[in-house]
C-alpha cells in the first residue's frame, strides 16, 4: 500500500471527513499539523502546487487534493488502485 501523508489542522471538518474516509478503508496515514508551524505550512504549499487550504491529500508521489477530491476519487473507484499501486 502506497504511504499516504494529509496535512491538516485542528477542528477542520474536512480534515475529519477525510481522515473518517481514509479509517473506514483501513489506511494508515501520516498526519501533519500545519497550524502553528510556518515551515510545515510552507512545505506543504510548495509539495501542493500553491494549495493553500487543509487538508492537502498525499497518496505516494500523488498529489490528490483536498477532502472533495478524495471523496471524488473513491466515488469513481479510483481511490483504491491508487493506494494499492506498487
């Protein structure tokens, strides 16, 4: 299974739905508090192309987005060949 890093903040709903997603499929992933670290939040501008909310979604070397995209990607079936790419 591909590693999966989300930026995130506290008390984003979100943040939470992703990570709810993301539980219920049974991934581990790395979450990276961004609130109040100004070196993580301009690490994760820059790995995100300029994305500026939370969550930024990492699956590998993909940048899949935020919590929509996510959502998006696992309604069309393509959130799991993604994590389970080799």
């Amino acid at each position: 299974m591909q590693p999966v890093e989300m930026y995130t903040t506290p008390y984003c709903g979100f943040c939470l739905m992703a990570k709810r997603l993301l539980t219920k499929k049974g991934v581990e992933f790395t979450e990276i508090d961004v609130s109040g670290d100004p070196d993580r939040k301009a690490e994760m501008i820059q790995r995100a192309n300029g994305g500026r909310t939370v969550p930024q979604i990492f699956v590998g070397d993909t940048h899949v987005g935020g919590c929509d995209e996510l959502m998006a990607l696992d309604r069309g079936g393509k959130l799991d060949p993604l994590l389970n790419a080799a």
